[in-house]
C-alpha cells in the first residue's frame, strides 16, 4: 500500500498505466476493411480451377510433330525424323511394364537397385507392424 502511495504521488503508477493503455489500444483491427468482404475458405483453402489444357486432333500433325515440344508463345513443335537419324540405343528402351525382379539378370546394376528398392519397402511395411 506504501508503494502504491509513492508510486501514484511520483507519477509513474499513472503515466506507466497510461503507456500500457494506449500499446494495448494500439492497433485494432478494422471491421469492415476498405469495403471488401472476406471470402471464407475451406479447411483445404481456396478452390482452385483445373485448366483445360488443348488436345491435338490433326492426324498429319500428330504422325508427323512431337506434339507439346514447344514451351515458348512462338514458333512450332519439333518435327520428326526418319529412323536412321535416332541413335540405335533409343530403340533398346523398355517401355513397357518394369520387369519383375527375376526377369533381371543379378550381374546389372539396375538388379541390385530394384532388390534394395524392394528391401527397403518391405522394411518399412513390417516396421508399420510393429507396436511400441
């Protein structure tokens, strides 16, 4: 009570108070805010379009273009060439389905990576099993 007393007879129990007063007033926020209104958004967030993107149709221009090869506003796609001017490794390539690992041959590099690839996801499958 004795330092309440000297406290207020001093000022500094007023002008201590004022300061918090107007720090704590300092910013509001504004209820309307310049007019617009705020959309609400889902727990996902705003929604967003898919965009439509154009499908080549021409029979001449897909047999004979690589169709989407040009990122830029001008220009054309690249056109195809003749099969001897493609390297002969780019015809080797599988296409298809991955191979199974015993349609691999275990002295190739890409045996070992896929084994390990498998080793590692059945490990982490059997570690979801386990309880603490």
């Amino acid at each position: 009570m004795i330092i309440l007393n000297i406290l207020n007879k001093s000022n500094l129990l007023t002008n201590s108070f004022n300061y918090f007063n107007v720090i704590r007033n300092y910013a509001k926020p504004v209820a309307g805010g310049l007019g617009s209104k705020k959309k609400k958004l889902g727990k996902l967030g705003p929604v967003v379009e898919k965009k439509v993107l154009p499908v080549e149709t021409d029979p001449h221009k897909l047999v004979n273009y690589v169709c989407g090869s040009n990122i830029y506003k001008t220009g054309e796609d690249i056109k195809l060439k003749s099969d001897s001017e493609y390297p002969d490794w780019l015809w080797d390539i599988h296409v298809g389905k991955p191979l199974t690992l015993e349609d691999l041959d275990p002295n190739t590099k890409q045996y070992w990576r896929k084994l390990r690839k498998t080793a590692l996801r059945r490990n982490n499958q059997m570690l979801k099993l386990k309880k603490f």
